[in-house]
C-alpha cells in the first residue's frame, strides 16, 4: 500500500498542512499511521476519507457534523440527505444571481468596446 507524508498529502488535496494537522486534532482523520519518528502517514483509504471531508468542508458542513462518532448509520444517512439538499439550495440560489453577473460582464464588454471604436 501506498503512503503519502503531510506534505505530500496536502499538495494532492492542495491544502495547507496545518489544517490536516487540524482534521486530526479534531478527530476527522481516524487511525492515522505514524512513521517511527512520528510523522503522520496517509495511506490510499486515508486519502480517500480525506477527499471526503474536504468536500464536506468546502460545503459548508460543520466540523462537528462531519465527526461521525457514537451516531447511528441512519442518523448520518438523514445528516447526509439534509446536507444534500442544503447544497442544492445552495446552488440554485448561486445560479439565480448568474443572470446579473452575466448582464455586468456584458456591459463592461460595450463599455470597453466603445472606448476602442
């Protein structure tokens, strides 16, 4: 099996090592190896969880959600289906303000455009 050091594991998830350092404090990276200086070592299923809760993060699910802890598998499965339907609210809503943006964009283009002619 491979392993991947800190630094090496965050350059893959291009994230600052402090804050895998932190996912670990916190408990969201369980059975880290450590070599026999005791650095961290993540191995491919480390990596694989840390990739899930990069994106759990980066979908604004709060540290104490994503410890999975002494809760029930239906518990987490309806936690799962609630975030889900938050990060479509989410995306609907970000969607919504795209037409605006685009009419910004456009205008600034006929701006530039008249600058030029």
């Amino acid at each position: 099996m491979k392993y991947y050091s800190i630094s090496e594991a965050a350059a893959l998830c291009n994230i600052p090592e402090t804050t895998l350092r932190y996912y670990d404090k916190k408990g969201l990276l369980p059975l880290i190896e450590r070599d026999e200086a005791g650095r961290r070592m993540f191995s491919e299923t480390q990596m694989a969880l840390l990739q899930t809760v990069i994106c759990l993060k980066n979908t604004h699910m709060p540290i104490s959600s994503i410890v999975e802890g002494e809760a029930t598998l239906e518990l987490r499965l309806d936690m799962m289906r609630e975030h889900k339907q938050k990060v479509l609210q989410e995306i609907a809503m970000l969607t919504g303000y795209l037409p605006a943006i685009d009419e910004k964009i456009d205008r600034y283009l006929k701006q530039l455009e008249e600058k030029t002619t």
